[in-house]
C-alpha cells in the first residue's frame, strides 16, 4: 500500500513537471488556468500592437503638418500616397501577425524580426519630429505617450518577459529599447519645453540646433545604456525565476 501511494505521488509529480515543460515549452495544455493567462497573454500583444500602431500615425500626422522647408523634397517624395490608407493596411498586417501568433504559436525568430524591423524604422522615422517647430503639437504628442502609450506598452512588455513561458525574443528585447529611448526622449520634450524655449531666444538659429541635438543625442546615449542595463538584469532575473521554478517542481 505505501509502495502505491509513493508511486501515485510520484506520477502526480511527474505529470506536474511535464505539463509544466511544457507551459514553459509554449504548448496549449488543459490546465484551466492556462486559459487566463493565454487571454492575458492575447491582450498584452493586442496591446503592444496598438500601442505601435498609434505611436506610428501620431508620429506621421505631425510629420505631415510640418512646414519646414528642409523636408519639402522629402515630403514630395510621399505625397502620392495616402498615408491614412497605408496605415490601415499596417495596421491590417499587424492584426494578421497577431492571429497567427495567437492560433499557431509562430511567435519565435519571425516574430521578432517583424516587430525589430517595425520598431528600427518607427525609431529612425520619429528623428523627423524634432524638426517641429510648433511647441503645441510636440507637447501634446508627448502628453499622449507619457500617460497612454507608454504605460501600456510597458505593462504589457513586462507581463510578456515574466509570464510568457517560452524562448524570450532577444530581438524583441533589443528593439524594446530603442523603442523606449524615443518614448522618453518625447516625454522630456513634455517636461522641458522651457529650456528649448530659452535656448531659442538666446542663440543663435543654427547654433540652437546643434545644443538641441548634442543634448538628445547625450540624452539618447545615456538612456540605451542604463535602460539597457536594467533590463537585462530583469530579463537575466525572469529566467532565474523560471528555472527555480522548474527546480521546485523536479525536486
């Protein structure tokens, strides 16, 4: 009788540790808490996906509207394409991303270059709004990121490297960064329209756009790197996390 009940609760262990491989494994199983976390899981995408999506059109609507004349030929260049139409079919493909993420878990290597190609041409695209010249548009736009955009994108991304069992997507980590530098370089911009405000009328044109851009690019620098540091710490300390996890259910 003790050698069955040690059998049974050695099977129940097992059992435990292979449903959690293969939680860990990324594969659908039939625990019913799995069925929250994949909808949390679902939401933290879909958000990530419009948190993109918003910051990508807000970013070309002020780019659009701008007025000076440095980006005339470049704004020639796409004046025979809709950018509202274009955006709708982005948006459409990244929808299309996401349903075969959800469905087929094809969440791997493709689906951090996707995203690593999307956030390298939004974060290259966006030097174009330090071209403004009207303060009000910049402001308001860095009012939307510091308490919309940002929140969400942030929440979503640590609930994706904590809780998300499966292979971390390196890429996606690495642009989460440059995505994140531009974020709080517009939130500054939020912060600090006096001191930008001061160094126009205190120097010269061409001169205060060399202080401004020394600043933010030193400003940039030093974001990479600290936030760089930061988040390897955590993703370093969410596998630590997942293999003590692990460590428990095999002991």
């Amino acid at each position: 009788m003790e050698e069955t009940k040690q059998e049974f609760v050695g099977n129940q262990k097992t059992c435990l540790s292979f449903s959690l491989r293969q939680n860990m494994a990324g594969l659908n199983t039939n625990i019913p808490w799995l069925y929250i976390y994949n909808s949390v899981r679902t939401y933290s995408y879909l958000s990530i996906y419009l948190s993109i999506y918003l910051s990508i059109y807000l970013s070309i609507y002020l780019f659009k509207s701008s007025t000076l004349e440095l980006l005339l030929s470049f704004r020639l260049f796409f004046s025979f394409l809709s950018f509202s139409f274009l955006f709708r079919l982005l948006f459409l493909f990244l929808l299309f991303i996401f349903f075969i993420d959800f469905f087929f878990s094809f969440r791997s290597l493709l689906f951090s270059f996707i995203l690593f190609l999307f956030f390298f041409f939004f974060f290259f695209a966006s030097f174009f709004l330090f071209f403004r010249v009207y303060f009000f548009l910049l402001l308001l736009f860095s009012f939307l990121i510091y308490f919309f955009i940002f929140p969400l994108f942030f929440t979503s991304f640590l609930f994706l490297l904590f809780f998300d069992y499966s292979f971390l997507h390196f890429l996606f980590f690495y642009s989460f960064l440059f995505y994140l530098s531009f974020l709080f370089l517009c939130s500054f911009l939020f912060l600090c329209p006096f001191l930008l405000v001061f160094f126009s009328f205190f120097l010269p044109f061409h001169l205060f756009f060399f202080v401004y851009y020394c600043f933010f690019s030193l400003f940039l620098f030093f974001l990479i790197f600290s936030f760089s540091f930061l988040f390897l710490s955590c993703f370093f300390l969410s596998y630590f996390f997942r293999f003590f996890i692990y460590f428990l259910f095999q002991v």
